[in-house]
C-alpha cells in the first residue's frame, strides 16, 4: 500500500498488547485508538507503567501487537512477514531507547534530534 500525503504516519485501531509472564496475563495496552497527522511534533505521556515504551515498541516495528492494527507510513504492519518489518523500521522508523544504547562511531546528534521519527 502507498502512503496518501494527507494519510496519517501513525494510526493504531483498538491496539491491545498482553505480556505472557509464567502463567500470568499483563496487559499493557488496553485497547488504544490514535493517529498521528504528518509534520506532528507528538509526545507520549503517563505514570511509569501505564504502558508508553510499550506503545512506542508497537509503532516503532519493534514488537507486534496481540490484536488490533497498526499502521506506519501507509503500511499495516500485520501484512508485513519479520524480515520485511526489519527493512522497513531501518528504511522509515528512528527509535532511541530509554536506555541510549548509543554506539561510539554513530552520530549520536543526529540521532537524539530524532527521539522516534517516522518517514513516509
Ligand atoms: N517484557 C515484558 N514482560 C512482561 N511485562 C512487561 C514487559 N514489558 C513491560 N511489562 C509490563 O507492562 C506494563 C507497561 O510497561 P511499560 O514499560 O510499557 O510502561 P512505561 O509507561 O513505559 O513505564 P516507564 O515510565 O516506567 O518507562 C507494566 O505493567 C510492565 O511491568
Ligand atoms: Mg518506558
């Protein structure tokens, strides 16, 4: 599918994510709805916990939710196989993690004016 100019880059539908921990369910997301207009500055906030770096895993191609659809730059990641969704999140999506995990030969201002960026 070929990303519309005036499509959203972001658009989550009744996204839910639940961690298997033993026997024991976490729900993480509870079925969140959102889109993200293009050209948008957007911040993602909430207590510790309430589930943010978990979100950001699912829009940045980094983990698959257990239901609902997302939707980045125009592709519903669902219909991607893994090794498609890796050359996609290197070809459109930029993600630094909480943790930095910067490398010394990077370009770390580059990547830190970016926190997670998606192009289309
Ligand atoms: N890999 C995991 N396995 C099991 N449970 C997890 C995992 N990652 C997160 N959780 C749980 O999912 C919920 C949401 O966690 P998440 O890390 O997404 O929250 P957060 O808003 O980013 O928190 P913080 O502000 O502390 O970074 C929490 O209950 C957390 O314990
Ligand atoms: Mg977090």
């Amino acid at each position: 599918m070929v990303a519309q100019s005036n499509d959203p880059v972001v658009s989550l539908t009744d996204v839910r994510k639940t961690y298997k921990v033993g026997e024991v369910d976490v729900p993480a997301v509870k079925g969140v709805t959102f889109s993200i207009p293009r050209r948008r500055f957007s911040v993602i906030v909430g207590p510790s916990g309430s589930g943010k770096t978990t979100l950001l895993n699912l829009i940045g191609c980094l983990d698959k939710p257990t239901s609902g659809r997302v939707i980045v730059a125009g592709q519903d990641l669902a219909t991607l196989p893994d090794n498609a969704v890796s050359d996609f999140r290197a070809q459109k999506v930029g993600f630094i993690f909480q943790n930095f995990s910067l490398s010394r030969c990077s370009r770390h201002t580059k990547t830190l004016n970016t926190p997670c960026s998606c192009w289309a």
